[in-house]
C-alpha cells in the first residue's frame, strides 16, 4: 500500500508539466480519456483494440440494474434469493449462499464495491430469469448506445473466449452509467459490511483504491484476470469537470493506478468545463393546450456544456427555441422541443432538447370554469408554438 501511495503522490506531483504529446498510459495497452459530460474523447491509446475487460465487464450488468431502478422495473428493496448457479461462481465473490435472501441493494453494492460474481448473477436472474437471458438484454443494449466492438458472454467478466470489449466502448458504457448518479453512491464506498442471512457479516472492501487516494475519484469499476490484466474503468470529478478514464492490459496494479492518475491529472490540468446553460435556467414560457394551467417554463432537458482549454475565456452564446403545439397531459422531462445553441457568429454549434419544469395534467370541466380568473404569469418571454 505505501508503494501504491507513494506512486500516486509522484504523478500527481509531475503531470502539470507533462506535454499532450506525451504517453499518458505507457504501461497500458490501450487506453482512453472522455469527458463525461460531453463525451469528447481528450486522449487515447489503441481504443478499439478489443481486449478482454475482466470484472468492468459489471459495468454493462450496472448500467442494466439502474436503467430497471429508474425505470421502476425495479426497486432497491425488492428481495432477490440466491441460485445455485449464482452461490457456485468462482472468482471475486462475497460468498453468497443457495436460498439465503438479499435485497437489490445489498447485491448492487457486493457488485459495485466488492466485484461480486455471486451478486451480478443473481441480479441478472432476478431481472431476465437466467444469466444467458440477461447478457441478451446487456448485449442489444450497447449496441443501442454504441459499443458496437464489444460482445459480452456473461455477466461477470471470467475468461470466455469471444468475450472483448475496447477502452473506448468502455468509456461508452461508463458515460451512459453516469446518466444514473446513484450509482456513484454505491461505488464511491471504500468499505462496508455486508449484513449475511446467518447473521454474520462480510467486509465489503472497494477493489479500485483510487477511491480513497485520489481526490474526487468515486468510481467506478476495476477488473483482473490472467487474460485481461490488471484493467480500471475510473471516474473523477473536480470542480464542474468530471472525466472518465479507462486502461486496459495491464501488467500490475501499481501501473494501473499509476497510469489512471497520469490520465485524470492530464485531463484535470488541462482542460475546464463551461456551463452555457443550466437545465433549471429558465427559456421562456410556453402554452399549454387543455392543460391544467396554461403556460409552463421552458427549460432544457439536460446542462448546456462545452469543454474548454483551461486558458481559453468563456464564450457568449444564445438560443433559437423551435417548440410545436403542445397539448396536456405532458410531463417534467418530455421532450418538447429543441433549442438552437448559436455563437456570436451566428454559427450553430448544437441542437439540445428542451422541456417543461412541471407535470401538468389534462383539464377537466371544472378547471375550464376556473381558468379565465386566472392570472397570467408576467415578465416571462412566450415561446410561440402553432
């Protein structure tokens, strides 16, 4: 552990003057850096070379778990028994027992802290019966979001010929991950205790230590096997900025942490993230047709952001709403629209959805009764929709 600490603090000491020529992952066969709000890709290193992920493979299996709990497929006290199949698995493991009972959220902490073969499995047969039906579900999933290198066999990450992904499809995955913040709360834990069915417990200790000795590191996913090599999926964030790294292949666990910090320090030094536009900013208002009220704020779906060399100033940008008629019931989060970003040169730069800040649901008679006694909302700009 000193060894470790003590690289840690050597890179972070170094890299403010290291040049963007240089290998920032020299130990990694393939490597890749990705802003995680933009998803611009600041660094890589052979990133569709198609390696086998090891455990980062429970990334995918994560992704698939939260998308359920946001869903509302699925809920964190739900209960979940434990199979054969699953209490059987080899490798890192929180020594799950056949028809002991656990709850989503236990399982999804013995996955993200702990790397748990026996929970991933048994989160995969409670949300598709069996683990072959649930790699299905994984599979057809990133190919939707474009991780169109990787082909995952299983659900854990073990050896199995065939079963590759890259640093890029991996940063991929990471990044839509990241969509569902929650599950920072469960990787960001560097140890817990797992209550067990007998009553004992079982430490739970976080497999990447960057979560402890890197400063905004709270995720998210290492892997090992002798195929693979030692392999870090990480997230940091300082400030506004939040990055993704991912190594690959490599030969020790001291060059895989040595080599994340050689990425997040590049990336923190280097580069800034401007908000051009909150999502709780308002636009302007917009009409609402058989609704419940009248007029609703405008605002966007997610942040407007650009990344920036931490020496260029901020730029200036405004917005051209195009929304059509819209008609209740419409809901906080439905895409209405979409707003032009235009910079001072009158160049588009990006297109981003917009919504409604509320719920607004569909008037009944009464409300029509109602309604002209009403007070417009003033001061607000009234976004034409027809």
């Amino acid at each position: 552990m000193k060894r470790f600490i003590s690289l840690v603090l050597l890179f972070g000491l170094f890299m403010g003057v290291v040049s963007a020529e240089e290998d920032f992952a020299p130990t990694a066969k393939s490597a890749i850096l990705m802003d995680a709000a933009t998803g611009k890709v600041l660094y890589e290193k052979n990133a569709d070379e198609k390696l086998p992920p090891a455990s980062m493979t429970k990334l995918a299996s994560m992704l698939i778990i939260m998308e359920y709990i946001d869903s509302g497929k699925l809920k964190l006290d739900d209960q979940v028994t434990i199979s054969e199949e699953a209490a059987n698995m080899g490798g890192s493991q929180v020594f799950l027992e056949a028809g002991e009972v656990y709850t989503v959220e236990q399982l999804l902490k013995g996955i993200a802290i702990a790397s748990g073969n026996d929970a991933v499995v048994a989160m995969s047969e409670k949300i598709a019966g069996s683990q072959a039906a649930f790699v299905d579900i994984v599979n057809k999933r990133l190919q939707e979001i474009g991780a169109t290198n990787t082909v995952f066999l299983n659900a854990h990450g073990l050896d199995t010929e065939g079963h590759v992904s890259t640093a890029r499809d991996m940063a991929t995955i990471a990044f839509n991950l990241l969509k569902h913040p929650k599950i920072l709360e469960f990787t960001s834990i560097y140890e817990e205790y797992l209550d067990k069915y007998d009553g004992t417990k079982t430490w739970l200790v976080n497999t990447n230590k960057l979560v402890r000795f890197y400063a905004g590191v709270d995720g998210l996913k290492t892997g090992f096997t002798t195929n693979a090599g030692y392999c870090l999926t990480a997230t940091a964030k300082k400030n506004d900025l939040r990055l993704i790294s991912v190594v690959m292949g490599e030969d020790t666990t001291e060059h895989r942490s040595s080599d994340t910090v050689r990425l997040l320090d590049y990336g923190f030094n280097t580069f800034k993230l401007n908000t051009i536009k909150s999502n709780t900013e308002v636009l302007g208002q917009i009409r609402i047709f058989g609704g419940k009220k009248d007029l609703a704020n405008l605002v966007l779906v997610e942040n407007a952001t650009e990344l920036l060399k931490i020496s260029e100033e901020n730029k200036e940008y405004t917005f051209n709403i195009k929304v059509s008629k819209i008609k209740a019931p419409v809901k906080k989060g439905d895409v209405v629209g979409q707003a032009e970003i235009i910079d001072n040169e009158g160049n588009i730069v990006d297109e981003v959805d917009v919504t409604v800040d509320q719920d607004i649901n569909k008037a009944n008679l009464w409300d029509y009764l109602f309604k002209n006694f009403k007070t417009l909302a003033s001061g607000k700009t009234l976004i034409k929709n027809n």
